[in-house]
C-alpha cells in the first residue's frame, strides 16, 4: 500500500514545496544508518526536495561520529548538536526550530515508526490538512503493560483536559509551516508536543499505521520516564489536579464534621465514648496525609512557574554541521557522495 501511494504521487504535486524530516536521537549509534537509508530511500521515490535534521540530544555512545559521517556523505543531512541531554521535546523543538521545509515530520530514530507512512502523511497535507498525526492501529514489540498504561493516559488525559489529544498517537506526524510557526511562538519549557500542537488547531486528520518493534537498541522511555511524561501532559494542559486537591480538602473537612458531630453524640446521649490513642492518630494522619498531598500538587504547579519565571533557553546548541553542497565532486541523486 505504501509502495503504491509513492506512485500515486508526483513531483507536480509538489510543485516549489520543500519537506524537512526531524529526527532527535539519544544513544541511537546502532540504528542510525538503516534509519536513514529507509528514510533516504522513501523521499528519492518520491521526488520531493527534502532535509533531514538530526538532532544529538547529547548521545553519550557513537551517536556523534555516526551522525557526523552521515552528514558527510549526504547532502541532504544536517546535524544539530546539543550541549547536552536536554531531554525528547526538547530535542525536536530544536529540529522544529531549525529546519526550513513548507512542511515538517517529526520521526523518531528508532524505526518504531517506519519511514514508508510518510507519502500517506504527505498526501494527507496535499489535500489540505494541516496537521497529519500517525494513529497506531498496533504495537508490536511492546508488552501488555505498555500498551495498558498508554491506552488509559490518552483517556484520563482527554477527561480533565479542555484540549482534545487524539487517542494512541506519538510525536509521528506532519505539521504544515503555519502550525510550525505557531509552535515555534509557544516558548513553554514543560514541554507536551501533542498537546501543544492540538491546541493550535487548524485541520487535523489521522493516518492509520502499524508500529514496529524497535530495530536495535533499547527504549529511551523506562517507566519513570513515562511517568514523568504523563504528570508533564497533565499538569501543563489541565488544572484538574488543583480542583482535585479542592474536592479532596473539603471531604476531608466533612468526613471531620461527621466524626466530630458523632463524637459529641455519643458524649452526650450514650454511653460509649470516642477515646483512644488510635482513633487520634487514624485522625491526624489522615487529615496529614490530605494536606500534603494538596501542598504536593500546589508546589508542582508553583515549581513550573518557577522555572518559566527563569527564562533560560529551552536548549543549547553546541555543534551544527549544516548541509553542504560539494565542489568537484560526483553526486548522485538523492546527495549521496561518490567518493
């Protein structure tokens, strides 16, 4: 199917539009040259002028010198090189940042995402959307935990937020140029793509597509990781934490209500009084435990606060190897030098 949609596309379609790939690495040295040989391989059938960005999210393996070789022998490959780990979202708000195409496609380096649904992405934004996001239809190479804990994020997600998040999507998609300058115009460092880019608006459509294992390597994304994106997600599109604390505050003071108004009963209409070391401390605790967790919640929300108030820039870029047009050489289609 995918083979044919490259046919079904041609380079009329096109006509003077450019197409930039996105694709931020961490400690990716294994997977990086079959990465880009299928993406390489998908864009020359389909004829459309391109780049590709990498972005090195400070790789601690041989990230570096593969990326670099990469860029050396295709001139359709640039490299951004950041100073150090600044983490996912940030890696590809670096390649949105920095790349020039009519439309970009965010893509992970791990092949999970097969380069070959990109001409039903491009055909997509051909007919006119703007945003094209990559709905997984399945998940191979994924466990059942995964695949649980994913599904429930995207529906308690879409219930306590005010912005719809389509369910069982990634960062695989195509933005057109006027949502990457919309994103590029949201400074926010608790970074949520998905979120953000649903909240922009514009037309938005899905293509269906199955998700592969990884091809080497191991996932970037271990449970705490995906924790901390999850709380990231909520806590920068939905106050409902807040308003929980709220609700949970008051039948705390009510479940109190209730037992102080039993208590006095009991003094003075029977004979069974409430005494006893155990019922004070079940009381303290508990009234202890409400009251942290509703100043946990709070500081959340304050520290991010504290860190917008900050200001520091949302990444550093140490090294660029920009794409280069070789002098008295043989290149064949597609920038792949001869030598």
């Amino acid at each position: 199917m995918v083979s044919g949609d490259i046919r079904s596309l041609s380079e009329r379609d096109y006509r003077d539009r450019r197409l930039s790939i996105v694709v931020p690495c961490f400690n990716e040295e294994a997977v990086l040259a079959e990465t880009h040989k299928r993406l390489t391989s998908v864009l020359l059938q389909l004829g459309i002028e391109y780049e590709i960005v990498y972005v090195d999210d400070g790789s601690r393996d041989n990230t570096r010198a593969v990326l670099r070789e990469i860029h050396i022998a295709d001139t359709h490959a640039r490299v951004l090189r950041l100073s150090r780990n600044f983490g996912h979202q940030f890696a590809i708000t670096a390649g949105i940042d920095n790349c020039v195409g009519d439309a970009v496609i965010l893509i992970d380096a791990d092949l999970q995402d097969p380069p070959e649904v990109i001409p039903s992405l491009i055909r997509k934004w051909l007919e006119g959307y703007h945003v094209v996001y990559a709905a997984r239809q399945q998940r191979a190479g994924e466990s059942s935990f995964k695949r649980w804990t994913a599904a429930l994020f995207y529906r308690v997600m879409n219930g306590v937020s005010d912005t719809p998040i389509p369910l069982d999507t990634g960062d695989f998609r195509l933005m057109d140029r006027t949502v990457v300058e919309s994103v590029r115009a949201m400074p926010e460092r608790d970074r949520f793509l998905r979120g953000m880019i649903s909240w922009i608006g514009f037309r938005q459509t899905a293509v269906l597509y199955r998700r592969d294992a990884r091809f080497a390597g191991e996932s970037k994304y271990p449970l705490w990781k995906m924790v901390r994106f999850a709380s990231d997600g909520i806590l920068s599109f939905s106050i409902a934490p807040l308003r929980l604390a709220i609700w949970v505050g008051f039948s705390a003071s009510l479940i109190a209500l209730l037992v102080m108004a039993w208590a006095i009963y009991s003094r003075l209409f029977t004979n069974h009084w409430v005494t006893g070391w155990t019922t004070l401390m079940i009381s303290v605790l508990f009234v202890g435990g409400v009251q942290l967790i509703c100043l946990g919640i709070i500081g959340e929300y304050i520290g991010r606060i504290y860190g917008e108030a900050k200001g520091r820039p949302l990444y550093i870029i140490e090294e660029r190897l920009e794409a280069v047009q070789y002098e008295n050489r043989a290149v064949a289609p597609g920038g792949s030098r001869r030598g």
